[in-house]
C-alpha cells in the first residue's frame, strides 16, 4: 500500500470566501451571553437564527468578536497566538450556549483555543491514529477489513479544541471534487471486502444536502457495500442545520447511520433535541460518541447525567473515547484509570443500553481498544470468580466442573478466593452489600 497524505490540493474542491463576520450577541455584567437588545442585528436576529447557512457566515472566527460577546474576556493575546496555529470557528447558536469566558465552562473550554494547546510532550503527533498510512486514496482510510472512512471536507461548524483531526479541520475548508470521489468509488469496486463505509470530515452535514448527496450517491452506487454511517456533531453545534430536506435526502439511502458527538448534558438543548427526532422519526437510528475531556466531563455524574439523557431522547451512548495522543489535547487528557473509574460508576447504576464502551483509539494505527475495570478476579480449571459492580465476588463453574468433586469449607471459617476456585464456596458478599435491600420489595418482605 502506497503512503499517501491528506494534503489539500487543486484535487479538492473549496467553498466561496465566507462573509464577513459581524457582532450579534452581548452579555451581562456576569459574563452569560443575552441576545442584544441594541444590536443592529437583532431586528433580523430571529428570522435568521434558524437559517444554518447564517449561522455558518457568522461564525465567530476572531478575538475581538470574542470580546464583544464577553465584557470580560481578556486573553485576546493567547486565543491569538493558539488560533494561528489551530483554526477557531464558533456558531452563533453554540457561542449561545457559553455561560462565562472561562474554561471552566464547559463550551468555552470545548470551543475557544487556549495557550495550553500549544505545549506539546514529544509523544504527542499531528496524526497519531496514522490515518495517512492506511489512505490507500487521498481522503479514504482503510484500517478494519470490512469498513472504510471518506473524509468528506475539512470544514466543521466548529472546531473543537480536542478534535483528533486537528492538522487539517478549518486549515483549508475544502470539500471534495469529483476527481477525487470517483478514485474512492472505484477503490471500494475493487475492495468488496468493505461493507461499511464511514462519512466524516471535517463534518460532513456543513456541505451543501446536495453536495452531500453527491457523496451519499456514490458510495451506494457500490453494490457490496451495506451500510453508509455519517459522522457529525451539526446536530449539537448547528442543530438547525437538520432540515427537512436533509432528512429526506438521507432517508433515500439506507441503511444510514448518524453518530453524532455530545460530551456534556448541556448540549443537550430543545434544538439539539429536535434535531435528532427528526433524523430518528424518519428512521436514521443515532449513536454517540462521546471523549472524556479533563474539566469538561471527567465526572462519573456527568457522564452518567450524559447517558441518561441521551437513551432518553433515543441515542445510543456507543462509545468514551479516551483523548488520542494528538498534538493540541493534553490540556485534556485524563489517566486511564480515570476513564476506568467513571465505567465502574455507570456499572450497576444505568441500564446496559445506556453504558457506552470507554475504548482507546491505540496510536500508531493500533484501532480501538476495550478499556473495561477488572471483574475477573481468579481463574482456576474449574472455577472463574467474578466481581460485580457491589464488589460482591461469585464463583462460576465452568461447564465440565459438574463432574468434580468439592469439599465444603472446614469449620466456621470465611471463605476465600482459593475456595471459590475450587468450589468450595460459592460466593462473598461484602458485608454492607449483604445488608443493603435491593429493593422495596425487600424491605416489605423483611417488614412482614
């Protein structure tokens, strides 16, 4: 396989020079972000405000629109120095959602760059999933055997500060040509191997419905692949992005998945709400996936908030993606066994449905890795104990130990961890767990 590298070049289509950006929104003295009652926009605000192709135009891109939004914003220098080197763009409707110029607000931290992004340890890379090795064509990765991911553009709504994608999203907005598509087309005629193909970017839903169907088209034009999966995180930036026409331009070519990209219950709006039901309601099932960010959500409240309230509104909580070794992100990187602390948390507490996989994306092209807490305690030939989320330990007989003869424990001594892999003893219950009724059923039997 030839290396090949996600270079922007004339191969790649770019949209016309966006408008000029203009203030749209002050603040009160706290620092919460309020529509402007004097602005001269805001006559026009809510006729426009549900327009997505505005909201892109009015991306805030520089500092001092930042400074207009926030009376006390004051690190013009540092988003400055960062943004040179890693694009910022933010929704209006997102900007919306910020509550302080800080980073302890968990949209201001997601969107607006930091000085931290620019202090790099040396394990960090600009591409550390090494996707550029496994593009056979420019723009097309294919690592797993039977799945493919197109990247579509380099354009976002906006750009996340933790974005694994960093050396290209917002460099150059580009999207693709016609060229190009067609090399990828004929690379999945010649791979039919590859059911599965992902559409990502950049963000795939800030093309145009028809640029993106163009897209849709030509992967379904290939008879052996089964599933179109599009990547976007338009319905929690720019949720009117998701119109009708959208929605029905998708509908022509399933089965089609969207997963999408919540990391904190306050994106979870009215809007962003809407927005999923309608891909829902016409029969585009939703996952998410989420990334632990350290400050924004690295709380097993949070994500289990988070969880909650996606199953709520139908989205599949899929996966807790550790931050990728990519160069930007430390500020955010968590241990790992943060990440395993949370699972331990959500385990017992929500329902499997709502528990997502917290997986590692290995560096070096090494694909995504299970991180789960330890539940096997012991193994023995016979016997394997296993911890539940209660730290209750349980023996459990392989299928050949019916024919093995145990002896009980001698005495009135507890039973340890030898005994359950022997058979000797079939469980160990916590104490505080054996005391703690499951339920209210419990409580009225022991009542009676």
């Amino acid at each position: 396989m030839n290396r090949t590298t996600l270079c922007m070049d004339d191969e790649l289509d770019e949209p016309p020079p966006k408008e000029k950006c203009v203030p749209l929104l002050d603040c009160e003295p706290s620092g919460r972000i309020v529509t402007s009652k004097t602005n001269p926009f805001s006559q026009s605000l809510s006729k426009q405000w549900n327009d997505w192709r505005w909201q892109m135009r009015q991306r805030i891109r520089t500092t001092g629109q930042l400074k207009e939004l926030f009376v006390r914003f004051d690190s013009q220098e540092e988003v400055d120095r960062t943004s040179d080197r890693f694009p910022m763009a933010i929704t209006p409707y997102y900007a919306s959602l910020m509550k302080a110029a800080d980073p302890s607000d968990p949209i201001f931290a997601m969107a607006v760059p930091q000085a931290d992004e620019l202090c790099n340890p040396p394990f960090l890379l600009e591409d550390p999933l090494a996707e550029d090795h496994d593009m056979p064509v420019r723009g097309l990765v294919h690592r797993y055997h039977d799945r493919a991911l197109i990247i579509a553009t380099t354009t976002c709504a906006m750009y996340c500060r933790h974005c694994t994608r960093k050396r290209v999203a917002g460099v150059r907005e580009s999207v693709l040509s016609a060229n190009q598509l067609h090399k990828m087309t004929s690379y999945l005629h010649q791979h039919p191997e590859i059911r599965d193909v992902i559409i990502s970017g950049g963000d795939p839903f800030t093309l145009s419905t028809e640029a993106l169907e163009r897209v849709m088209h030509a992967v379904r034009s290939v008879p052996t692949v089964e599933i179109i999966r599009v990547g976007s995180r338009v319905p929690v930036t720019m949720p009117m992005r998701v119109t009708d026409d959208l929605v029905q331009m998708l509908k022509r070519y399933q089965p089609v998945w969207v997963n999408t990209h919540f990391n904190h219950p306050v994106e979870l709006t009215d809007e962003a709400t809407q927005a999923c039901a309608k891909l829902i309601d016409s029969g585009i099932p939703m996952g998410n996936q989420s990334v632990l960010l350290r400050g924004v959500n690295d709380d097993p409240f949070i994500i289990k908030t988070l969880c909650r309230e996606l199953v709520r509104r139908r989205i599949r909580p899929m996966y807790l993606f550790q931050c990728d070794l990519v160069k930007g992100v430390e500020h955010f990187r968590t241990p790992l066994s943060r990440g395993i602390e949370i699972m331990e948390n959500l385990r017992g507490q929500l329902s499997g449905l709502a528990i997502p996989s917290f997986v590692v994306d290995a560096p070096h092209g090494g694909g995504k890795i299970p991180v789960l807490p330890t539940y096997v305690v012991s193994m023995g030939p016979h016997h394997t104990v296993l911890r539940n989320f209660e730290g209750q330990l349980v023996s459990y007989p392989e299928p050949y130990a019916a024919s093995v003869t145990t002896l009980p424990v001698e005495g009135t001594r507890s039973p340890t961890v030898a005994d359950m892999v022997s058979g000797r003893a079939a469980q160990i219950t916590q104490t505080a767990a054996r005391q703690r009724p499951r339920n209210k059923r419990c409580l009225q039997k022991r009542a009676s």
